[in-house]
C-alpha cells in the first residue's frame, strides 16, 4: 500500500485497550458496521452524534445519581433547560414557573417559547400548592421549578407540588443545579426530569459547559425523541472532564456546604449585613422544608447589605481579594456576584431591603474568606477596624466545623 494509505489507515491503532482506573475516551462521528443489513437499524448505535463510551459512562452515572433510568446530555445547563422544555409543550399550552428561575430560562420561555405560541405564567416563589392551583388553566402543561432559587434561595415544598401536579396530569420539572444531583433528589419526590448545570458542582472545576436532564419513562423518551431530532451533542473530552468531576462531587459539596454554613453564621453577626439567605440557617424563611427534604447545603448564599451602603456595592467588592467577580459558581474558587439587576425582571419584585450579593464559597480555608469578607465589610462601615478583631477569635480553627455544629448531616 501507498505511504498515504498506510499512514491513514494506521492511526486506528490497536483496539484491545488495557483497564484503567479512568473511564474509556473514546472520538468518533463516523462508527462502523458489520453489514449492510445494520446501516439502516434504529436499534443500533450507527453515527457518533448518539454519544460514544465515554458519553454512556457520564449518562449511566448521572442516572444512577438522580436515580432515573436515563439522563441526557446537552452542551451546556441551558440547553439542558430550554431542550427540556421544547421537548414537553407544543404551541397552545402554558407553562407555569416559579418567579426564582435562573433568569436565562425566563427569557427562554417569554422569548422563543412566546414566538412559537407557548404561554407562561410566573409565581411567587414562595408560593402555597394551592395558590398554584389555582393558576392551572385548560392549557397548563408543565410546572417548572427551581428550587433553592439560586439567587434568593426559597425553598419550595417539591413533594406537595409534584403530587398535585401529578393528580391534574401535569408534568414538572425542575433545575437542580444547587443539590448538583446529590443533596436533593427530584425524582424521588415525583418530579418528571431534574435538570443540572453540569458546569457547576459536577464538572467543578470552572472550565467546563454542560448539562444534564435525568427522566424515566414516557418523559424520557420524549427527552430522547426531541434531542435526538435536535441534535443536541456534547464532546467526548467534555464528557470526561465531568466523569472526573463526579469522582470527587460528595467530597467537594460537603467542604463548600460545611465552610458556607460557616460563613453564613458569621455574616449574620455583622452589623452591616441586613439578612443572610441560606436555607440551612434555621432563621431563613423556608429552612424546616430544606431540612426535610435536603441532606445538606452547597456552597452558595446571598447576602442583603443595609441599605444604606447601595451605593458602594462596587467598592466592598474591590475590597474582597480572595472572592472573584464573576458570574457561575460551582467551582473551586470563591466568586461574588451583585444581582439587584437580575431581580428586575421578576413578575413578583423582590422584597430585598438592600442591595442583595451572592456569594460562592470556594475550597479555600474557610477563615481566610471570613477574613476577607471581614476587612472588606469593615472598609464599608468604619474604615477597616474589623479584621483584626477577626483575627484575634478566630485565628487556629481548623476551616472546618464540627458535624455537630453544622446541625444537619451532610452525606458524604
Ligand atoms: C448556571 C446555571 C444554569 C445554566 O448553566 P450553564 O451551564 O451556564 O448554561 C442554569 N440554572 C442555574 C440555577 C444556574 O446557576
């Protein structure tokens, strides 16, 4: 044979691969048959856009972990949400959200859903099963929930709206993205599909867009008829970064729940700090359905500054050296994030008294964020007094707080 042909056909290399403690990475668009009889058989795995090894690794882990028969990929957490959602309504049907979803799955929804003649409605975040109730019109086809709301974290009573749902033959649906999969499981409290950003905790790393949408059943097999016709696909090294990524996930959330907690106490001791918004607090307003449902707290909370420092959001943030500005959380590393503008946007306003800050609370120890958010708070109410205070009665904790004090079992 030619150079040319040796060298081509050569790269296939040898096909007896040796086990390793990692998953198989394995490309490929075009995959090859046996014979003719199989180009044209939908049962079998014929072209590479249905996923290849490592994709059925990283799907089969990922229903294991939301407990559904299967899960399916899409090339970010967005599309994840919007593919979910185009997959379970049609033109004339409604869809009823709760007022906390992230906000690019509202503009989804009033944007290109509008446009193909899906109507939607939105309530308040904390509201009762019945007042959602009442909304259900003729047209209403899906319930789509978030739950913490990853900026203002209410809570909502997952198990009361999945039945009630259920009993009027609605779907539901939910962003999953604060449990990651792990401290919260959807399907087990009647919820059709959980979906993820897998770019957050899963992949957590910060490097790396994806999502997930877990479902059984009917659900799931119109999860899989739309996306196979849409064309969702996610690449293979992608798809190994999260396989990575779910090897250390219990060990990872339990840090960034412990050391938040951690810090969410010691916010709510500063003067200049209005409200703490963490469902793991027991004075948060929906804190007995997180306890009841949840088995721990990841590492995001908000925090509402008194109103009086509005002005100077910009500056505490320049104070912080150790928390990045940005936006997504997940990773390993603390970000802050001012979100006044994102609640502008909700049907039902926002009853933040002041100006409200997220926090993600990264894998650094925990008391040099108390340190940096002290020095930058302190920068905010007189000057820059506190840090040393802080110093003297925290410094020598191990950054990590008892089980016990955490008040919660965080499984690992
Ligand atoms: C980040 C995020 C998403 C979107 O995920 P991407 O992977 O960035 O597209 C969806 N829902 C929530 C709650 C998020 O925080």
């Amino acid at each position: 044979m030619d150079e040319v042909t040796r060298i081509i056909r050569g790269c296939e290399g040898d096909r007896q691969l040796v086990r390793t403690p990692a998953p198989l990475m394995q490309r490929g668009s075009t995959i090859f048959l046996d014979d003719s009889s199989q180009v044209y058989d939908k049962s079998l795995l014929t072209y590479g856009r249905s996923g290849l090894a490592t994709h059925a690794a990283l799907r089969s882990a990922l229903a294991d972990l939301e407990g559904a028969e299967d899960a399916f990929l899409f090339p970010s957490g967005l599309s994840a949400i919007t593919g979910t959602i185009q997959a379970l309504v049609s033109t004339g049907e409604e869809i009823l959200l709760c007022d906390s979803v992230y906000g690019p799955t509202r503009q989804f929804v009033d944007g290109t859903m509008a446009r193909f003649g899906v109507g939607a409605r939105y309530f308040r975040a904390d509201a009762s099963v019945a007042e959602i109730e009442a909304l259900i019109g003729a047209n209403t086809r899906l319930i789509f929930l978030e739950s913490p709301g990853s900026l203002t974290f209410e809570v909502q009573d997952i198990p009361a709206i999945a039945a009630m749902a259920k009993s009027r033959g609605i779907r539901t649906a939910i962003d999953n993205t604060y449990a990651a999969g792990v401290l919260f499981k959807p399907l087990a409290h009647g919820i059709d599909v959980s979906i993820q950003s897998l770019t957050k905790y899963v992949c957590g790393h910060s490097d790396v867009l994806m999502g997930s949408a877990a479902a059984s059943g009917d659900v799931a097999a119109l999860l899989a008829r739309s996306g196979a016709e849409v064309g969702w696909y996610v690449s293979p090294d992608d798809a190994y970064l999260a396989l990575r990524g779910l090897k250390t996930l219990h060990a990872r959330l339990a840090r960034h729940g412990l050391s938040a907690l951690r810090v969410a106490r010691w916010l709510e001791s500063r003067a200049e700090v209005r409200r703490v918004l963490c469902p793991a607090l027991p004075g948060f307003g929906t804190h007995d359905l997180w306890k009841r449902d949840f088995s721990g707290a990841c590492g995001l909370l908000g925090m509402v500054l008194a109103p009086e420092y509005g002005k100077r959001v910009g500056q505490f943030i320049k104070g912080l050296q150790l928390f990045g500005l940005g936006f997504s959380w997940g990773g390993f590393e603390s970000l802050v994030l001012p979100c006044d503008p994102q609640l502008v946007a909700r049907a039902h306003g926002s009853d933040c008294e002041g100006p409200l800050l997220r926090l993600h609370i990264g894998l650094e120890a925990t008391e040099d964020l108390i340190e940096d958010l002290a020095r930058a708070l302190s920068a905010l109410s007189d000057g820059g007094s506190g840090a040393g205070h802080f110093c003297d009665r925290h410094k020598g904790d191990s950054g990590l707080i008892p089980e016990a004090e955490a008040g919660r079992h965080l499984s690992i």
